[in-house]
C-alpha cells in the first residue's frame, strides 16, 4: 500500500477528495494530514473522514527538524500540497526529492509565486481579461511555484465570468482531476 501525506492550511475540500477517492483503493492511502493552522477547517473533515491529523508551527517547521521527523516516521511514498500557503523548506525537500507535488490554481508559469493563492489568483485572472485559466500540478522545489510541471489542464473564462465563477471552475477541475494525478504518479 503506497502512503500519502497532505499539508493544507485552509478549507482543505481537496484533502477531503483525496481521502476518499482513495479510501476505495487497494493501491494507497491518505495516512496524515499536517496542517500549519490549528483552526483550519481541514483539521474537522480529517477527523470527519477518520484520518490522523495535525497541526504545527512556524519554528517546528522551518527551524528545527520536529516536522521532518514526524513526516520521516510516516514514511511517505508521495507529499501532497493541497492549499498549503507556506514555502516548503529546503531541509525537508532535500530529504524527499522528486516525492513533493502541489497543486496551483492558475496555469503556471502565469499567475504564481508569493501571494498568489486562492481568491488572489481568481480576481488577477479576471483584471487581466483572460480568456482561459487552469489548474497546475507541479514537483515542488526551493522557489514558490517553480517545480517541474507534471499536469495542467485548462478552461474557458468568459467576459461575463466573476472571479467566484472562474473559481468554482477551479474547483471543478481541482476534484477531477488531482487524484487522478496521484494515483498515476503512485503507480509510475
Ligand atoms: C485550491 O484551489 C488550491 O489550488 C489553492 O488553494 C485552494 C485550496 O482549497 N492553492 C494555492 O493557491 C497554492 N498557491 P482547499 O483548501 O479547499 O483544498
């Protein structure tokens, strides 16, 4: 059984589709939920959904190794960023090369880096008069946004289209497709 740990910070509906698409695998499992904010709504879906989570800070993350080693003790065959707002340290990536993905809301290159996250990216992409957008999933490296691309795919925006609908296109796309990314990846 191949293992998969998820680190969000927020609402976490993609954690959730995660687990349960792969609650009916034979193949892998959700094990872990690692989340930066103790009131995050993701923390009560784990718990929900019956799945060992979380929270940590700052200092355990990034200054000492207390988050590498509870991540090494979970023996992960793939890390998943799934809403994660913090910069991945360099500590751990070293420890997990090529074992880290994110998913980004936008068709990277465009659209990424620092504060470019959720509602942000939507209303850019809505100021700026595009006429697609998308989702990417990517190998996360030292630079926000920067990884090996691994998979886009995109969708129309239209003039009429808010930043709340070309989000709830996201999201649409972000469920059908994000664990079926994994799930590949898992079996390569
Ligand atoms: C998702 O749309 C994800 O692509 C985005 O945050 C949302 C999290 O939603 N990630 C980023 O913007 C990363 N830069 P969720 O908490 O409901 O899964």
């Amino acid at each position: 059984m191949k293992r998969i740990v998820i680190f969000a910070s927020g609402s976490g509906s993609n954690a959730e589709n995660l687990i349960k698409f792969f609650q009916d695998s034979d193949h892998a499992s959700v094990i872990q939920i690692f989340c930066n904010n103790p009131h995050a709504k993701v923390l009560d879906r784990a718990k929900r959904l019956g799945v060992s989570a979380l929270s940590f800070n700052r200092v355990a993350f990034t200054k000492t190794d207390d988050v590498l080693d509870i991540l090494k003790a979970t023996e992960p065959d793939l890390i998943v960023l799934a809403g994660f707002l913090w910069k991945f340290p360099e500590h751990i990536l070293k420890c997990f090369e090529n074992k880290v993905i994110n998913i980004h809301p936008a068709l990277l290159p465009k659209y990424g880096g620092k504060g470019m996250y959720g509602m942000n990216v939507h209303n850019a992409i809505i100021q700026n008069n595009e006429s697609e957008t998308g989702i990417t999933i990517h190998y996360v490296n030292e630079n926000y946004d920067e990884g090996a691309i691994i998979f886009q795919v995109t969708c129309q925006v239209s003039k009429q289209d808010t930043a709340e609908d070309v989000a709830a296109k996201i999201h649409k796309l972000e469920m059908e497709y994000f664990p079926k990314v994994v799930e590949q990846l898992l079996n390569e």
